[in-house]
C-alpha cells in the first residue's frame, strides 16, 4: 500500500474517531488536527505492522490512537509553555484559552487509551500508558531545568523521555499488531528514530526556516532551554556568559540572536545532523534484520526524511 493511500486513510479516521458529544471539544480537536502534522506516528505504526506481516488497516485505529497522544502532549505542551503558535498558525491555548486546550487534551488521551481497549491488547496498553508516563517525567525534567546549562546526559535523558519513547511505542505496537515477537528490537528502532526526529527538531530551532517549520528560530534559547545545537560547541563558547543568557528571564532579541549565530558558525548545526545521522545508522542495522518488502522500503525513505526535512 502506498504513503498516499495511508495518509488519506489517516486523515479521515483521524476525524472520525474525535466524535465528542460537546462542540467545544470537537472544535478544539479539529483545530489541532486540520492546523497540519506530518502524521509520522500512524504511519509508522501501519508500515510497522505491514513490515512484519500483517495488514497495515488493521494497526490503523492504533496509530490514530497513539496521533492523539501526539495532538494531547501538543495541547499540554502549549500550555505549560504559553506558546502563542503551532503548526504555523495561533495555538489552540491562544484560541480557546488553556482551560479548555489541558481539556481537549485529556480528552484525546482517554479516546486513545479507549482506542487500544478495543482494537489492541493489554500488552500494547502496558507499553503506550509507559511511553506518556516518561513523557510526563521528562516534561517536568526539562521544565525544572530551565534557565539552566544541562549536560549532555540530561539532554538525552529529556528527548528520549518527550519524543522518542512514542516512536518506540509506535514501532512496537505496529509490529505486534503485524505479529512479531522481537518487540525490543522494534522498540529500540523507534527510540532511535525518535532521537533523531527531536535532535533535528532542535537544530531546525536553530537554522529552519520559520515559515516552514511554523515556528520561529532561537525558540530555545529564548526558553531558557540547553539543546544539542549548543552543547555542541559549549567547549568553544564562554560558559558563564552562555549560562546567564539561558538563566535570565526575558533576554533581548540581539543577544539571542548572537549567540544563535555563534553556535551556527561553529558547526553547531553540522555537528548536531551528524549526531542525529548516527542514531539512524543503528536504526537502520536493526531494521535489516526484517525481510525486505515495500512496506520496510517507507520506513527507510522516512528515516531519511527526518534528517532532510526542511533543512
Ligand atoms: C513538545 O516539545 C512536547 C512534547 C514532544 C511532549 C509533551 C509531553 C507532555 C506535555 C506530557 C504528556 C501528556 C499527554 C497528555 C500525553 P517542545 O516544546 O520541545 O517542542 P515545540 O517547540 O514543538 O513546542
Ligand atoms: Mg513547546
């Protein structure tokens, strides 16, 4: 089955599935929804279960369930950050104000809980109410750690936790619904593509383009918040001018200008892809021990696409 024909299957149970009873719900939902997302998550779930023999429909309402964990942590994550935009448009805690985007959020939580209570098993369940466990736990790590320069391990510690355990979980589930039994293997693939994934969003804050990303660059810094971008070359940098930047409330436009000019220049950027490219590598070994077939073949062409994407 092509990308399209999976993507266009997505978009519409994505919709159909939201189905509150309240409209307020429902609108904030599709606001989320039809705001854009590149619906990594389901697709790799169905391509996942295809990859290990099964039929990629019946892994569907799983990676629909595990989007809406995605489009949750997006609503919460807004929130605690006061983001005013997402997706290159006003968040939705901007548009309905925080109370009812933290509700929205619980709410597509418990239908994807709801979701894998009748279309996965309790294994499956174990393994997805785990994942939104750490990403809690690493939410509040990173927040506790704001305004401050963190090492490298706890940098890790953050992305895996936010980002890549729901890559794991979606690598795993699709292959169990596919029916492999090797779900460590499957698990580490995603947790490998899930570093990658967040290691460029972090240097896409650095050097994207904000009209693509729909998010304007030097976001991090402006946060408070240490990524690989600058741990990088923080050898090359002065530690306690670069530590009082991130510890001061509301820094000016040109410092964090500077300093994000710095960290590009020397090779911040570069060094960061590189790292994200070492991560697929072993991704990609761990792959190869699957059967060649069309549906391996997409998850190979998005590992790809992590990196290239709108760098
Ligand atoms: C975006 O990170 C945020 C995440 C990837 C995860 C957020 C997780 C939670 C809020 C906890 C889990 C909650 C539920 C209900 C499942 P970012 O701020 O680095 O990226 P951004 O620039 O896109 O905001
Ligand atoms: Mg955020």
């Amino acid at each position: 089955m092509r990308r399209m024909v999976l993507l266009e299957a997505i978009e519409k149970r994505l919709l159909e599935e939201l189905n509150p009873k309240v409209r307020l719900v429902l609108e904030t939902g599709r606001y989320l929804i039809e705001g854009g997302g590149k619906r990594l998550r389901p697709l790799i779930t169905m391509l996942s279960c295809g990859m290990c023999g099964g039929d990629p429909e019946d892994a569907l309402p799983l990676g629909i369930g595990l989007e809406y964990i995605h489009a949750a942590s997006l609503l919460h994550d807004d929130v605690v950050d006061g983001a005013k935009s997402r997706r290159g448009r006003d968040s939705a805690n901007l548009v309905f104000g925080n109370e009812v985007a933290v509700l929205t959020g619980d709410y597509m939580y418990a239908k994807a809980l709801h979701l894998f209570s009748t279309y996965g098993n309790i294994e499956m369940i174990r393994l997805v109410s785990q994942a939104v466990m750490d990403m809690a736990e690493a939410q509040v790590l990173e927040l506790s750690k704001v305004g401050e320069l963190i090492t490298e391990d706890e940098y890790f510690r953050i992305i895996e936790g936010k980002t890549a355990v729901l890559f794991g979980a979606c690598v795993a589930v699709g292959g169990m619904a596919g029916g492999c039994q090797d779900r460590d293997t499957l698990y580490e693939i995603g947790l490998r593509m899930g570093r990658a994934f967040q290691l460029v969003d972090d240097l896409l804050d650095y050097v994207g383009d904000s009209k693509k990303t729909g998010k304007p660059v030097g976001n991090d810094l402006r946060e408070g918040k240490t990524t690989y971008p600058l741990l990088s070359v923080i050898d090359y940098l002065d530690r306690e001018r670069v530590e009082s930047l991130l510890r001061e409330v509301e820094p000016t436009e040109e410092e964090i200008e500077t300093l994000r000019k710095e960290v590009v220049s020397l090779g911040g950027d570069a060094r960061t892809k590189e790292r994200a490219l070492e991560e697929l590598r072993v991704a990609k070994d761990l792959l190869s021990k699957f059967p060649d077939s069309s549906y391996k073949e997409e998850i190979l062409k998005i590992m790809d696409f992590v990196v290239l994407r709108e760098l």
